[in-house]
C-alpha cells in the first residue's frame, strides 16, 4: 500500500516507520533539518520495542512531488491540519484515504471541509514518543495503538484493508463500534491531563498522587465528559473512572505534548485542546470551571510562543 505520513514527529514518525520496516510504500513528508536527516541518514527510531532505522527513507516537503497515494497519516500538530489539508490535494485521488491522527476531535470535519467527507476516516493513536534529534524518533511508553473507522460507523472493505497493514506492520490496531465515541475518550484523557500537567508542571505521578490535583483532574474530566456528551456523542459517565483507572497505570514520570511544548516556550495545541473544551461548553451551556481556568492561565504564555505577546523574563 502506498501510504504517505504527513507530519514525521513522534506519531508520524514511528507509525510512518514500522509501516516502512514491513515493506509498505511510505513517503513521508517533512522539512527543515529533520528532512535533511531522513534523506541523507534514513529515519532512525529508538524503542522499548526495539529499535530500528528505515535506510533509505523516501522524504520530501513537496507532496505535489508524491503523486497519489492510496493512504495519508495526518499526524501535524492540531493547529496544522488546515492548511495540510490544502498541501495535500495533490496526493488524495479518488480512492485516497486521508486518516488524522491527531489529539483533538475537530480534524475529520477539518479535512472533509477541503478534501471531501468521502475520503476522510475519523483516527486516533495512543503513545509516548518524540523527536530526539533530526532524523530521530523515541519511542519511550505505552503500547502503541491505532483505531480508525468510518465516519458513519457503517463497515467498509477499504478500513478492513488498512487494518491489515498495520497488524501485519504488528501495530495493535482497533476498528471502534462507534468511531466519535472513540474520538472524545482520547480526548477526554489528553486534554485533562495535557491541561493539569501544563498548568502545575508536574508529571502524571505527582498529579495522581496529589488530593488537589488529583480532584482537579477529576473534575476536568467531568467537564469534558458533560461538553462531549453535549454533542450528543453517547459517552457513558463511567468513562471518567476507567480514564482515571488508565492514568493511575500510567509511567510516573509520563507528560503530555502539549504540556511539553507549553513548558519549553513553543507554540502548542492549546487552542486545539483546552480551547476547544471551553469554547464547545460555551456554545452548548456547559459549565467548564478547571478548563477555563487552565486555559486563561496559560493562554499569556500561548501568546508569547507564537510572538503575539512579549515580556522581559
């Protein structure tokens, strides 16, 4: 299958390269340094599940170089996905499957608006992994998971297929009964944690272990779970528990993208995160307290990342 990996950070990268280590069709697009490195040195990537380096790598910043694919992995960061959209029509023919791999719930509808609700899966992926250096991914937790799905939930050969790539790529993957409600678990998990973790600067274990953050966690899970449930996406109120539960057996030392962008002065999916949540609760009437708060609180330094505000430290 010839797949394309749009956006090669720690997602991209290690699914972009397993599928790669098992002989599929990938092209993987990126740029600056972290490009040169794919192309001169191949994509090398570190795992608890052993390591391995695709040599050579097929890389470019030109997907109309590409041509069509049968599949492309969105795994830009949130705020990107826009205008990815737009870089990649050159790449998408009429059997093109366009899957996000992003930690909000708006990417499907985002792609289909540019691309067509035809050729858009709705996606997920659960892992710890990274960018270590140019040409480097690490992979350093979690068990690494995809779910994928049809828009409408309906089965379809063409999901059958993926499936198949990745489980012989021997990635655990999962066709959800009801994609959407996959979608907001994820986020009700990453935009609580990625939240908290932002805002006290601490990792999983100390937020667990904590009474007062432990409560403000739970309390932000809630009130993502109220907002989601609001969208009339059927979320049993039982998913704030087994999100605690899956947190509690999570690495102690374990933080969020987002909370690590935050932390490092770069730009972040804030707005994508944590926005989303308030705004969402606001157009539905659903008090949202702790995600209000996270997100006043470090929108000054959300602002400073993207050069929209600056102070002398």
């Amino acid at each position: 299958m010839r797949i394309a990996v749009f956006g090669v950070g720690g997602v991209g990268g290690y699914f972009g390269g397993r599928l790669a280590q098992a002989q599929e069709d990938v092209i993987f697009i990126a740029r600056g340094e972290h490009l040169r490195a794919l192309q001169t040195q191949g994509l090398r990537v570190e795992s608890i599940k052993g390591d391995f380096t695709i040599q050579p790598a097929q890389a470019t910043d030109d997907p109309a170089s590409v041509g069509v694919v049968d599949v492309v992995l969105v795994a830009v960061k949130a705020w990107q996905v826009p205008e990815a959209a737009r870089q990649m029509q050159p790449m998408v023919g009429p059997k093109t499957m366009v899957v996000p791999l992003e930690n909000g719930v708006e990417a499907p509808n985002q792609l289909a608006s540019v691309l067509g609700a035809q050729h858009v899966l709705g996606g997920l992926c659960r892992i710890v992994s990274f960018i270590a250096g140019p040409g480097q991914i690490r992979h350093a937790g979690m068990e690494p998971y995809v779910a994928f799905g049809e828009l409408d939930n309906q089965p379809s050969e063409r999901v059958e297929r993926l499936r198949h790539v990745f489980e012989h790529a021997g990635i655990q993957v999962e066709i959800p009964a009801n994609i959407q409600v996959a979608l907001w678990q994820k986020f009700l998990f990453i935009v609580s944690i990625s939240g908290v973790g932002a805002v006290t600067r601490a990792p999983a274990g100390v937020i667990r272990s904590v009474p007062q953050t432990r409560q403000m966690l739970e309390q932000a899970l809630r009130e993502a779970l109220a907002v989601g449930q609001a969208q009339d996406v059927p979320l049993a109120d039982e998913m704030v528990a087994n999100i605690m539960t899956m947190i509690d057996g999570s690495a102690a030392g374990s933080t969020a993208s987002m909370q690590r962008d935050i932390m490092n002065g770069r730009p972040s999916e804030l707005e994508y995160q944590t926005g989303t949540i308030v705004r969402l609760g606001q157009e539905a009437g659903v008090s949202t307290p702790v995600h209000s708060f996270i997100y006043h609180s470090l929108l000054p330094q959300e602002q400073r990342a993207r050069g929209e505000l600056d102070w002398p430290i």
